[in-house]
C-alpha cells in the first residue's frame, strides 16, 4: 500500500506489475488500520473496518509468470520494508485453519 498524495495506491507482488489506484474511497479517518485478508488466490483489503479492495490472483489479473508459485505456497513471513515503510505502527499477524491468513497493522 502507498500513499501519496491526492490518492493511495495498492500492488499485489508477484502479480500486478504496476500500483492500482483503490476502486473504493478510504475512510477519511487520518490513523488507519488495515486489514489484508488472503484465502486461496483471493484477497480482500479493508481499511477501517472497510471493505475496499476484493481481487483474486489469475492468469488474466497477473502479469508477472510466477504468480501461480508464488501465491501457491503457504505464508511463511511478513516483511515491511525498512526502506519504504514509513508509517506502519505495529502489526498482528493470525492464521487461520480453513486455508486463510490475515495481517492486521
């Protein structure tokens, strides 16, 4: 997730080979809780309590070749960038028996 101004963008690695613009307005709110929500290939983002982002991992929503390895495996780890990362407070990590992992910061 980044934000920049006037909009904040989203990219799922190992698929999307560019940052999407969310198709849902954020809640104004200035401290944010995310959400990310991933069972299978499908993921769901919410912000806030907010569902604004529910995409599934394919052939037609990939660019990148390795996707299907990559979103195959299960969640080993979760990684915020030292370099980029510059407002993330804390985060939770859960998982849950039913195929699904979700990451709240």
């Amino acid at each position: 997730i980044r934000f920049r101004s006037p909009r904040e963008w989203y990219r799922l690695l190992y698929c999307h080979d560019y940052w999407y613009i969310f198709p849902s307005t954020l809640p104004t709110r200035i401290e944010k809780k995310w959400t990310i929500e991933r069972r299978g290939y499908r993921t769901r983002v919410f912000c806030n309590g907010v569902l604004v982002v529910v995409t599934a991992v394919s052939n037609v929503t990939c660019k990148d070749s390795d996707w299907e390895t990559a979103w195959s495996r299960e969640v080993s780890g979760i990684e915020f960038s030292s370099r980029s990362d510059n407002a993330s407070v804390q985060y939770y990590a859960e998982r849950w028996e039913l195929d699904g992992f979700a990451l709240v910061n």
